[in-house]
C-alpha cells in the first residue's frame, strides 16, 4: 500500500477531478485520482506505457439493488486497444486483460473502503482474481471497463469488473477480484 503521504505529494489539477463524472465528492475523487495516477501511471511499474492511456471516466456511490441499506462504489475506465496490447492473432491479450481488472476493480473497493470509515489497510493484495472471457477484442478496440466494489469488511475487499467493447456493446470478460488485507507476522 502507498503511505498516505506519498498520495498527498500527487499534484491533481481541478479540471481532472470535474472531468470525473459521478455523484462522489470531490475529495474522493481528488484521494482516488492521487492513487490512480501513481497506480496506472508510475514510470517504473508493469505496464505503466499501457497504464498512462487508461482514463478514469466516473466515480459514482450508490444504494445496491441486491442488498438493504448496503452501499457500493462503482468506477468507469476507458482504454484504446493498442499495438504493445495484442497478441500474436491481433486480439488484446489474456494477460493484459488481467491487468485491466486488477487495476480497475481496485479503485472501487478503495473508494468504499474510504467511504466506509475503513482505518487500516483498505487496498489488500490480490487473493484471487477469477476471469471469464466472452469474445476478443481486435486492435483498435474502444474499451469500457465497469466496475463495482462487493464488499470491504473484515479483511476480505471483493469487486466485480466488466470489459466491453464500448462501440459494439459487446462484452469481452468479466471476473471477480477478491483481495485480503495484508498481515504482518509476529517476530
């Protein structure tokens, strides 16, 4: 997890935060774009060349339809399927699919956490990430990720993710990411 001091030295300008549709604060927004810009964008990180196109679209919290009184967050990427994305038959890669879920269902299960009042550690490490694939998505491929936080109690931190081809309307995976808080062994 970033210390909360290194989120604060991301400067994010105010047009970012009111691009960023949704109903969540502007102080979410603010914390949740620090984190993004250093999670998507870090120069040193897996990916950060494909990470750096990826745009964060809305942030929004609301009721769930399932649940009484139950609250979850919900964030919208885009992404361009590019050349340094594919595989060799031309369609984005399994792996790369992966990444996209890891990364953009981590930002909802962070937003609820933070909403929740969640003190310790609300960003976990990845547990498990369950990945169902519908159909390919060739170069050039507009994508839309979707994405909702499940639940961030005890040490458990679920969200379920959605990758469509945003022209088509077609979806290209769906998965389930469940992270766990992390503990520290006794010396």
């Amino acid at each position: 997890m970033l210390p909360v001091e290194t989120v604060a030295l991301v400067d994010v300008d105010d047009d970012a935060i009111s691009r960023l549709q949704g109903n969540a604060s502007r102080v979410l927004k603010r914390w949740i774009l620090q984190y993004f810009t250093l999670g998507a964008y870090h120069n040193e990180t897996y990916a950060s060349a494909q990470g750096s196109r990826l745009r964060p679209v809305s942030l929004s919290l609301a009721p769930t339809a399932a649940e009484e009184g139950r609250m979850e967050a919900r964030m919208t990427c885009t992404i361009r399927v590019e050349e340094d994305m594919v595989d060799e038959s031309g369609n984005l890669a399994t792996g790369f699919l992966a990444y996209l879920l890891d990364i953009c269902s981590t930002y909802p299960i962070l937003a609820h956490a933070i909403t929740g009042g969640r003190k310790d550690d609300f960003f976990g490490v990845t547990h498990c990430l369950q990945m169902v694939f519908h159909n390919p998505a060739p170069l050039g491929t507009e994508l839309r990720i979707e994405s909702a936080s499940v639940a961030t109690g005890g040490r458990s931190l679920v969200a379920r993710s959605e990758i469509w081809d945003a022209t088509r309307n077609q979806r290209i995976c769906s998965g389930v990411h469940m992270k766990m808080s992390m503990s520290f062994g006794k010396l």
